[in-house]
C-alpha cells in the first residue's frame, strides 16, 4: 500500500495545528536560510505551537540548503536522521522546505514518503515585516533586503531556484531596523544573495549606499551595521565612501571575488575582469581606514590551468586578505558550467584547496598578530562553559557564525550584548586572545 503525498507548505499552513502540539526547526546553510527558518516559526508561532528544539519536537521542520553538493548530503543526512526519530516515535511529523525542496521537491516525495510535507523557498515580502521567532541572541540580528542574485553566474544555481531578484521597499527594511533598535538589539548583519544590486528592480540604479545612510539616521541601540555579500561587479564608489565615513557601518567588506583569472571570470560570467578587481581592492583599502576584506575562492571550474590557479595563489599573496574561503567547484545540473569541456579532476581541485589554504593560513597568522597590544571593541557575545572568567566576543571585523571570536579573560562579570574594551594578549590562527 502506497504512502499519501506530502502536503504543500502551503496546505500545511492552512491545516489546523492543535496548540498542545509543538514545533522544532533546524536551520541549514547560510545566515538568508536562518532569517527564512524564522520567518517558518513566526507562521507556526502564530498558530499558537510552542516552539522547541527540533529533535523534542511533535512536529520537526529542516530548512534544506541544496547550493552545492556538500550542502545537499547534509540536507538529505538531516532528513534521514529526523526519519529515523519518526520511527523512533520520538517525534511525530516531518515538514522539509528550503533550496532543496524547492529544487528537488518531486524526487524528495518519492524517496522519502514519510515526510508529511514538502515546499520550497519562503516568498520574500516586498513590504511587509512577517512575524519571525528569533534563532539568533537577542542583542544580533538578521535582516534581508532582497532575494535572488541579479547576476547569473554560469556555475551558480541560486537563481533558477529562487527566481526574479527582488528588493524589499526603502520602508519595509527602514521599519525593521527600528524593531530591531527599538528591542536593544546592538548588531545588525544585512543579508541577501546580492545585496549590492539591491534597488536595481525598484529605482533602476543601484540603492544600497542611501539605504544604509537612512539606517544610521534611525538608529540609536544599534552600533555595528555588517554588510554580507557584496557582489565585487555592482560594488559603487559611493557605497565604499559612506562605508568609510559612516562610524557604525562595521569596516568589514565580504566581497566574494571567486577568481582572478580573466578567462576564467569569464567563464564564471563574473561581469568584472582581473584589472578591475584588483582596482576595486585597491580602492577599498585607500578609502576605508583599518579595513576587513573577507572573500571567496572557486578552485577547479571547468578549464582552471595550473596557469590559472598559479595566478590565483600569487594574487592572494599579494592582497593579504583578512578573512578567506576556499570551495571546490561543485558541478550543478542546470548551470552553463555544468556541461563546459576541461572539467578539472577531483584530486587536482583538493590539491589546490589545500595549497591555496595553506598560503591564506600563513597571512593569517601574521595579519592576526598585528593586533597584539592593540586596544578593540568587542561585542560580548556569551560566556565560556568550559572555563571560568572568560567570555566569547567579536570584533566589528568579524562576522558571527563565520569568523574568528576574542577570547576574553577578565576576574569581573560581563553582560552578554554589552561592549568591552579588550586588550589582545595573543592570537591562535583565526581567533584573538585578550584581557580587560
């Protein structure tokens, strides 16, 4: 006897939800997925379900990632985990949304008939502020200004799962920044595939340097804004001057640059060439003082020579980059590079990954060590379970979740939320070591 077909989300929203019933979610991938985790709970919420943790839970959604392979075998992993608990008996419905859903939705519903409902993307509200259940601590938060890429990046599938890039009103975005400020919240990280195309659908010209100018107007609680991704090609002169000159805009830059190549920009359909990055970092680093540049790298797209990739390595010597991250070139259905001749075999792409790592893993170090003795502002962000007086914190030039923490020794009790003048004792590779 065959199973019945998982609702949509759409129907399982409809559907009445006893309110002794309860809710889990668990968020995969990136931090644009967490803010649609949350708005998932303020839907829930809203039907009067308590929310719980996931594996406690009556009824236990996974918000899948399918970006790349890596992330589709952890969604597929976090399903077959959350299966066996239905089993189990431990919990009693499974819900699956997210990238992969809505990628993948009718092979999910064949190959695994126990889930009980099954829908893609959550619709990104124009000019509206949904209600949302906060997976973040109370003095961070997220917020998305735009869905989709502008671009179309020839091994990127994001926006044949998303669909039409689309920015959120000046008004919408303007009312949640005051929510968030009006609630002590003392970080904002702005989020969207492409956030330095946002307005291009709504002005025609790119937005993004006026909204954040009306950001520190309203703002009072709030004193770290952080941009995360910034497209390098649609990156404006403006944009980087009030970067520069506005003080709560965070000098952290997350520009993923993916290659230096030009043959291989080209292949990518990155929209800038070699000569024009290498400007634009120049000019980050002439305007913004004491600036942060995190950034991206694909190793092994169809066609990278070892002239290619020699090219690469030498170009991240030369630049310094703060904060790197290397990815091997994961081949998606779909996407113009997916079929390209020259695939690179696997073991030449994780030969690179690793070569192009251990050359960022020595710049770090000596980039880390430049802040010793030096005086920061660092955001509290919880206490130390494993040892007693320290706590975990940030610096404006790190993001939370990705980057490195500043480990603070200090015989007083600090607030979490609140910020502290540390001094930096030491260093590890990617994390800060200090006293106050």
């Amino acid at each position: 006897m065959s199973m019945p077909s998982p609702k949509s989300l759409k129907q399982f929203y409809k559907e009445r939800i006893s309110q002794e019933k309860t809710v889990g979610i668990i968020n995969l991938g990136c931090a644009r997925n967490l803010v649609d985790s949350q708005v998932i709970l303020g839907r829930l919420k809203g039907k009067g379900v308590k929310i719980v943790n996931a594996d406690e839970a009556d009824i236990a959604v996974v918000n899948t990632c399918g970006f790349i392979e890596e992330a589709k075998q952890e969604s597929i992993d976090t399903i077959l985990d959350l299966i066996k608990l239905k089993k189990e008996g431990k919990i009693k419905k499974i819900v699956v949304a997210g990238c992969l859903a809505q990628r993948y939705s009718k092979t999910l519903a064949e190959e695994f008939p126990e889930i009980d409902a099954l829908g893609g993307i959550e619709h990104l509200e124009q000019e509206k502020i949904p209600a949302q259940v906060a997976l973040t601590p109370t003095h961070m938060a997220y917020v998305k200004i735009c869905e989709s890429c502008y671009n179309r990046c020839n091994f990127c599938i994001i926006p044949q799962i998303k669909g039409k890039f689309i920015s959120r009103t000046v008004a919408s975005v303007l009312e949640e920044i005051r929510q968030c400020d009006a609630r002590g919240v003392k970080e904002v990280n702005i989020v969207g595939q492409d956030i330095t195309a946002y307005g291009m659908d709504l002005f025609h010209e790119k937005h993004l340097a006026k909204l954040l100018q009306e950001m520190v107007k309203i703002t009072k609680n709030i004193q770290w804004i952080r941009l995360l991704y910034a497209y390098p090609a649609h990156i404006t002169d403006k944009l980087i001057d009030v970067i520069a000159k506005e003080e709560k805009l965070c000098k952290y830059i997350d520009v993923p640059l993916q290659h230096i190549s030009d043959p291989i920009l080209k292949n990518m359909n990155r929209g800038i060439t070699t000569q024009q990055t290498i400007e634009l970092i120049q000019k980050i680093r002439q305007k913004v003082r004491n600036a942060s540049i995190r950034t991206t790298f694909i190793v092994g797209l169809p066609g990278e020579t070892d002239k290619h990739f020699d090219e690469l390595c030498q170009f991240v010597q030369n630049m310094r980059f703060e904060k790197l991250g290397v990815f091997t070139y994961s081949p998606e259905e779909g996407t113009s590079a997916f079929d390209m001749p020259d695939q690179v075999p696997e073991e030449i792409k994780q030969e690179r990954y690793h070569q192009l790592m251990q050359i960022q893993q020595s710049i770090s170090q000596s980039i880390q060590e430049r802040y010793i003795g030096q005086t920061l502002k660092v955001l509290i962000d919880e206490k130390d379970k494993n040892e007693e007086n320290r706590y975990l914190g940030r610096t404006e030039f790190d993001a939370p979740d990705v980057d490195g923490t500043v480990f603070i020794t200090t015989p007083k009790p600090l607030t979490i939320g609140d910020f502290a003048t540390v001094t930096i004792k030491d260093t590890l590779e990617y994390d800060l070591i200090g006293t106050i």
